[in-house]
C-alpha cells in the first residue's frame, strides 16, 4: 500500500505541481493534482488521496480554509495534509496547524525532507485506517452477537430476547407481591398486566418460531387468490376500524381460480396487513387519515401480484436494511421480529418474491410476486406434490 | 422529589422499571431510545439514569459515551440495565475510548437482564440515598 498511496498535490504554481508530480512518480506514488482551493475539495472526493500537499497561498479558497474543511468532515479528517508555502514565520506555522494541517514545510523545501515526511504521513494513515475497521468490525461483531443472527445461527439473539421477556415477568410477580403485602388493588393490576402481557410475548414467540423452523412444502390446490386477500381484509378489519384506518380492496377482476397454496398465501397477506395496520398505529401524524390498500394484480407473466400498501409511519434506512434479519423489531418489544422472516420465507418456498418500499414518514408498500397456475392449464385434480 | 430516566426501546421493560421507580419514592421520567433520552436528560435533567444498551435509533453505548463526555452531564450516576453481558460492554466502551481518544468511566452499577428487581430497588436507594 505504502508505494501505490495517493498523493493529491495542491499548488496555483503550475511549475511545483509538475516537479512534485514526477519526483513521486519516479518512487512509484499515483499523484493527481488542483490548482486552486475549489479544484482541490472536489478532487478530495473523486480522488480519495492517501495523503495532500497543500499550498496556503491560492486564488478562491486558500489552503488554511481548505484544510479546516477537511479536518471537518467525518470522512476525510483522517487524511494527513501537509502545508507547503513560502510563509516562513512561526505564527504562520502555528496558523496552519492550528486548523488541522499535520505538517508544516517551508519552500523552498528539499525534495528528500518532503519525500521523507510523506512517507511517515502514509504509514500514519494507514495506521489509522485499520484501527477504523478494527472498531466498525467490533461494534459489527457486538450487535450480531446479541440480536441480529436468525435462529439456529445464534441462539444469543433468543437468549436475548427471552431475558427481556423474563426481566418483564419478574417485574411483575414482584408488583404482584408487594400489591398483596400491602393490599392496594392498583399495583395488583399493573402487576397482573405485566405478567399477561408477557406471557402473550412468550406465546407468540414459540408460534412464530416454530412457523419458521418447520420445512414447510406449499400444499398447492385449487383456489381463489382474490377471495383470500378478501377473507384476509375481513378478519383485521375490526382492529383497523378500532383506529379509525380504512381498508381499501382493490382486486383485479381478471383473476380466476388458480392453483396455489392458500394457507401459504393467507398467512403472508395477514402478516402484511397487520404489519400496515400497526404501521398506521404508530404513525405519529393524527392528522393523517390512515388507510391500508390490499391489490390484487394479475400479471402478463403468469406471475400474482399482491401488494400491501399503507399510509402509516414508514421506516428509515437503519430499519429497511435489518427488515428480513430475526429478533429485529420496531413494535418496542410488542413482536418477535420473526414475522417478515416468515412471510419472506412462505413467499420463498412458493418460488416467489417479496420487496419492499417505504418512506419515512409517508409509508410503506410491500409485495409479493408468486407463479400463478391457472386451473384451466395445470391438470383437472389441482394436486400436486 | 428526586427523578430517575429509564432508557429502554421495550415498553414493558419502561413499564416495570417505571413502577419500581415510583415505587421507590422517587419520580420517574421515560425515553424510548438514545436520542430521546438525550433530550429528556437535557430539557430535565435527572438524578439518576437507567440505561438498556441496545435500542434502535440512537443505542445505549453511543448515548452512554455522550453522557460521561459532556462536561455538564458527565456527573448524573447511570446504571446500564441490558441483556448483554457487562464484559462485552466493557468491550464496546474501550473501543471508542480508543477511538475518541479520552477514557470515560464505567457505569455506577451495570445490571444484566433478567436480576431481580429488588436488585435494582436496593441500588437506586444505594446511589440516591
């Protein structure tokens, strides 16, 4: 790495940047170079020097303002800039380094000086850099180790997970206690809540793993995808209507009957659509007007097409990117985080898709894209292993 | 009335430690991750904090190294309430000690999930008074 580095040479003189340009290329350095303090921020970002040499006096920007930029930024502080110029006077010095530069040379300068403190300055940011990866790689290694692993990877995400459970229960077998000892009925409810609540944590915790533990072959019959989605809409519309969220159908009249697995279907779509329905509950915006559409489409492809779509809270980046990981839930300890795990999972055994788009603060659309067969083409029982 | 902050992404965990607050004479005040902990902290600083470790949006270790950096805050005792084992915290801290270059102290108390919550009682009491 030490002599491949990149060195960005920063001088208005056209004279230097050559010289300086084919010294380091006779010891086998890349160089690139900007004329001016404007030519030289964008060159940080195309280029990504190892290391810069920086001349002070320049037109546009000069080099006490650009090295003040860059020791600004997150991810250029770490390039050592070392100050050329002709300004010899210890406060002038004192000026360069006070805003970031990590050396400071008078011209004229012996080239063998310069060559000599570049190649420290190279060593020093490749030092640095491991010691970067080294820490991004631990904090990696500390949040898998503890929650992000899926199942049969780690069982310390379960563990993780059961001892907030038990911490819960704890809670409130103690209230519970306390509530008896001193008779006041009101701790005996929070305690009693606590422990049912917990309890329900716990149940649907081993519902949601067995689901995802068990090899599952989709059991392919004849049926309607259009009467599932509908079935799927009536049996969480009593808990949308409870927060005031529209569900809307939106089936495609073209779809007939198929042969799929409908369990397999059902259960992805109540997933989805509870999932929309919780979005909207923790959206924050009351002026909103939530709404959860459930789309049917039947596609040129022989692909089925269903589409969960919802107004609520939608998810930052940090989330979308840990969506489909185990035990990773935003439902502040209210899911287990297996439940898109399963439902990607039933999409998968169907030899099907799922995606997903969402916007924070406006929403979230998911879907997934399944084979569809039609009966007519599939053969007259509809069984198949 | 002294006021302790329970940190915690779990609300029934906030729930509990809320009630063995309230229960312990003191006020209780709750945040849902570090970033709203932070705000509660500064708007109204507390006592005493209980701090989980890992939270979505801002985690308990990064919050915990803004705490004990932040010349004003640095004194407010926090006891780490996790599920992760205090070693591999100790860990996680001495990584970003290195990396900001400053060693910030260890916790007051650092208690794994799941002790038992006369546990927690007796240590509130212990670093309140």
């Amino acid at each position: 790495m030490t002599n491949k580095a990149k060195i960005l040479i920063v001088d208005d003189n056209v004279d230097t940047v050559e010289l300086l340009t084919k010294r380091f290329h006779a010891e086998g350095y890349d160089t690139s170079e900007a004329y001016d303090g404007e030519q030289a921020l964008q060159q940080v970002v195309e280029y990504q020097p190892d290391i810069i040499l920086l001349d002070i006096m320049m037109p546009k920007i000069d080099g006490y303002e650009v090295s003040k930029r860059l020791k600004s930024y997150d991810n250029t502080k770490h390039i050592p800039i070392i100050m050329l110029s002709a300004k010899a006077r210890v406060p002038d010095k004192i000026k360069g380094l006070d805003l970031g530069a990590d050396d400071y040379i008078v011209k004229p300068f012996d080239y063998r000086e310069l060559s000599q403190r570049v190649k420290y300055w190279v060593t020093v940011k490749v030092e640095v850099e491991e010691r970067l990866t080294k820490i991004r790689q631990l904090e990696k290694e500390l949040i898998q180790s503890e929650r992000l692993a899926a199942v049969g990877q780690t069982v310390a995400s379960l563990a993780h997970y059961v001892k907030n459970i038990l911490f819960g229960l704890k809670g409130g077998v103690y209230l519970v206690d306390e509530a008896f000892k001193e008779n006041d009925t009101d701790s005996l409810k929070d305690g009693w809540d606590l422990v049912e609540s917990n309890m329900g944590r716990i149940s649907g915790l081993v519902l949601d793993l067995l689901e995802y533990s068990r090899e599952r072959k989709p059991e392919y019959e004849k049926c309607f995808p259009n009467e599932i989605a509908d079935d799927v809409c009536k049996l969480t519309q009593e808990s949308a209507k409870e927060y005031s969220i529209e569900i809307i159908k939106d089936f495609d009249p073209s779809m007939g009957e198929a042969v799929m697995d409908p369990k397999g279907i059902h259960r992805c779509l109540l997933n989805l659509v509870s999932n929309a329905i919780d979005a909207c509950i923790y959206d924050s915006n009351e002026e909103k007007k939530w709404v959860v559409r459930v789309k049917t489409i039947l596609e040129d492809d022989g692909m089925v097409r269903f589409e969960v779509s919802d107004n609520g809270c939608g998810m930052d980046e940090e989330t979308k990117k840990k969506l489909f990981t185990g035990f990773f839930t935003t439902k502040e300890g209210r899911g287990t985080g297996l439940g898109l795990l399963n439902t990607q999972k039933i999409a998968q055994e169907h030899g099907g898709t799922i995606t997903v788009n969402s916007q924070l603060g406006q929403g979230s659309t998911f879907t997934i894209r399944m084979p569809y067969r039609d009966v007519a083409t599939s053969g007259a029982t509809g069984k198949e292993d | 009335m002294k006021k302790v902050l329970i940190v915690d992404d779990d609300v029934d965990i906030r729930k509990v430690v809320s009630k063995l607050i309230e229960k312990s004479g003191y006020q209780a005040m709750e945040a849902k991750n570090g970033v709203e902990g932070m705000g509660k902290v500064r708007e109204d600083k507390p006592d005493l904090i209980i701090l989980d470790m890992l939270m979505p949006k801002e985690s308990g270790i990064r919050m915990y190294h803004e705490l004990k950096t932040e010349e004003s805050l640095k004194d407010i005792p926090v006891i780490v309430l996790s599920a992760i084992p205090k070693k591999s915290f100790l860990r996680s801290q001495k990584v970003l000690d290195e990396f900001a270059g400053q060693s910030v102290p260890e916790p007051e108390a650092y208690i794994e999930k799941p002790e038992e919550p006369e546990e927690l009682i007796a240590l509130m009491k212990k670093i309140l008074g």
